[in-house]
C-alpha cells in the first residue's frame, strides 16, 4: 500500500475513533466493514475493486436508510401480537389510533417543531396536495392578519424541485383557479407579488445537495402576504431544520430517507400552531372528523393537526416507523449535523485525491451553510460509473443524465466507509 493512501486510512481512523455517534452505528443492520482497521485487509483493493469478500458501503440513505436492528423485533410483535391476537383490541390496546399523532411527536424535535402540530400518515405526495390546497384557501379565507388577500390567484413552485412536487403543485393550481409559475429558489424574492398565496419549496435540493435558505426565504414569503410550504425530505434526520423558530406555515416530508423508516413509510404534514383553526384540507376523512366514529353525514374537522388525517392509518409500516426512530434516543440533530459536514468534508478531500483530475465535478456546494448531507458529481459517463461503483462494495445513485450522488447517513456510515468510496471510485475511474 502507498504511504498516499496509508495516510488517508490513517486520518479516516482517527476521524472514526473521535466520533461521539460512532457507538450508533451497531443499532444498524449493515455489511459494511465495521472497524476502520479492517480497511488495512482491503488495502489492495486498488486495481482489484472486486476483491471486497461481500464488504460494502452503503451512501445511498438519501433514498432509502438502512435497516435498525430494532424493527424486525417489533414488527413481529405487531404482526403476531397485536394484530394475530389482540385484533381488534389493538386500536386501543396497543395504540393504534393514537399512532399518527404519537409518532409525529417523535418526529417533531427533529425538525424543530413543538408537539402537536405534525400527523404521520399517507404518501409525501399526497400531503404536499393538502399542505399547498390548504395554503391557498388560507390565503383567500379573509381570516389572516397580512394584508391584501384579496386576488392571490398564483402558486409559486421550485422549479429545480422533485417532479412529483411540481405536478402535484399544477394540480393544485387547477383545482384552486390559480396559475402555477416556477421559479428557482433564488428567484422567489423577486417573484413575490400580491398575487401570491402560495410558495412550494424544497429545502435541501435532491439532485445537488444544494441547502436553500429557510429561514430567509420563508421571511420573503410572509413580507409578500404568502404562505410558506416546505418539502423536508432531504433535510429531516440529516441536519436542523427550526420549523417553529423560523415561522414556516407547512411541511412535508418522507420517513424512508434519513429517518430510515422503510421503503414506503408514512410521510409527515406539518400545520403550525397559530393555523390549525383554519387549515382546510381537501381530502377530508373519517379520521379527520372531530366524531369519527359518529359516521355523520356533515363534515366537521378535528382540532389541531389531527385535520391532516384522512383515511384508516397504515399501521404495519407506521409502527415499523415508530420503532425505527428510537435509534434517536438521545441523540441530538446539532450533532448529526456536525459529523454530515465533516464526513462530506473528507469524501470531497478523498475525491480530490484519487479521482484523476477533470473526471468529476463537483454540483454540491463547498460552503457548509449551502450543503445539505449528499455530494453530488457531475460524471460524463455516470450511469456505467455507478453500475461499476455498486459491482464493487460502494452503492450510491444516479441521476439521469450525468449525476452521480453519494448520501451520507451520520448515524451509520463513517469515515471508513467514505475514504473506500472515494477509493474505489477512483480506481473504476481509472480503469
């Protein structure tokens, strides 16, 4: 082995011995190699990029996180137990039908909401639809305190956003009457105007990696009369979000990425406080109802954010769910964010190092408060490249056509696994 990459194992050793969320790493189930000393027996992996006897590294959390070790425990419990032979019972029993609310609460500290204003249930799609129908009514009900509701018939959406987003975002536009224009992120201050009711926002961009201002751009949002709609899933379980403290009025976001839910878990709607009264879903639900099982034929909403409910709640994976955020016991976002800048700090060093000069680019911002918890290359060749990668121990993602992106989970993946990977794709570019 070259001093070169000795001194590279060296630095991601000792980045892995000072790690405070290092010990969080067994609570996963993983094939990736667990002792940054193990990275020495690998050490001729250059040139020989198979040779990884089954080890791997797994960076692609930002699409679906790894399995706690916890969960299939408990969802044998939920299976078994509470549905084989509770039954029924267990909407009471085993709380059930709290479950929406019960594990929004758990979700809550880690996007900085209080409890109480978040519902877990139904697809990130689906609650984007009501989050951005409800923005609108709101922005046309005569009920706030901002000025000039009157003629608010235009939705601004991200137009680098996730393609779901946008056509959920039309949709909504056609059912409420308004036009839709997309605007980048850093268009929206000057797009603003007193036709707007409503901004769909992306908080962290998911090809890029690119971080948007919140903060910032959700105080531009309420200067202008609008309503503020955040989509969270590249943010959530990766870094501070400050959903109260910054004043955001709605927000969705998946449970199958960073908060490693499982593929489909329930997503999560955020109402705050102050517009619970007021929000008005369009997809009303039994479960919504303020007297659910009062079967009335008149719809009267819930209080709080159980009128984000709609339909019978999906257990099996919302329990699953519940039992997968307990690896966050104890844990603080302030601290997963610190080690998601530092392990792509060093995935960027090692890039530098063994990626042959002009082979990649980097689209993911350098500056920390502009970078979310992925790196994302530009790589001519990059679909080949990542097929390449994942044959050899290393699975990230592409991104049609030129992108390859890298997650990284900070409750699992170390500085091991980001010098090999930085390693290994090296060596396949090299190849």
């Amino acid at each position: 082995m070259s001093d070169f990459i000795s001194d590279f194992i060296l630095k991601a050793q000792e980045l892995d011995a000072a790690d405070e969320l290092a010990a969080l790493r067994g609570k996963f189930v993983l094939d990736t190699v667990s002792d940054p000393a193990d990275l020495e027996d690998l050490a001729d992996l250059s040139g020989h990029a198979g040779d990884g006897a089954g080890a791997g590294v797994y960076l692609d959390g930002n699409s679906l996180g790894a399995l706690p070790a916890a969960v299939p425990a408990h969802v044998d419990d939920v299976v078994r137990r509470q549905w084989g032979s509770l039954r029924i019972r267990s909407w009471d029993e085993s709380g059930w039908w709290t479950a929406p609310e019960r594990i929004g609460d758990r979700i809550a500290p880690l996007v900085g909401a209080a409890a109480g204003q978040i519902v877990v249930g139904d697809s990130t799609s689906v609650n984007v639809f009501k989050a951005l129908v409800a923005a609108v009514r709101m922005a046309g009900d005569g009920r706030d305190g901002r000025d000039g509701r009157d003629g608010r018939d235009e939705i601004l959406v991200d137009a680098t956003t996730f393609p779901t987003d946008g056509y959920i975002a039309g949709s909504a536009a056609r059912m409420t009457g308004c036009s839709l224009r997309p605007v980048t992120p850093a268009e929206v201050p000057e797009a603003l105007s007193d036709r707007t009711a409503a901004v769909l926002l992306n908080h962290v961009d998911y090809r890029t990696g690119r971080l948007h201002d919140l903060p910032g751009l959700t105080a531009a949002v309420h200067e202008a009369g609008a309503y503020a709609v955040w989509d969270l899933c590249h943010s959530a379980g990766a870094l501070p979000v400050g959903l109260d403290e910054y004043g955001v009025d709605l927000a969705v976001g998946c449970t199958y990425k960073y908060l490693n839910g499982g593929p489909g878990s329930p997503a999560y709607l955020y109402v705050r406080r102050e517009l619970q009264p007021r929000f008005d879903s369009p997809l009303p639900g039994w479960n919504s109802h303020a007297e659910p099982f009062g079967m009335r034929p008149e719809y009267t909403p819930a209080p709080g954010a159980l009128r984000g409910r709609v339909g019978t709640p999906d257990i099996l994976s919302m329990l699953a769910l519940e039992a997968a955020l307990e690896v966050w016991d104890g844990v603080t976002i302030e601290s997963v964010r610190a080690k998601s800048l530092a392990l792509t700090d060093f995935f960027l060093e090692c890039v530098a190092a063994y990626v042959p000069e002009g082979r990649v680019e980097s689209l993911t911002p350098a500056a920390h408060a502009e970078r979310g918890s992925q790196v994302a290359l530009r790589c001519p060749d990059a679909g080949d490249v990542m097929k390449r990668l994942i044959e050899n121990g290393v699975v990230g993602d592409f991104r049609h056509p030129d992108v390859l992106r890298f997650g990284f989970t900070p409750l699992y993946v170390g500085f091991g696994d980001v010098e090999r990977a930085g390693r290994v794709l090296g060596d396949v570019l090299l190849s």
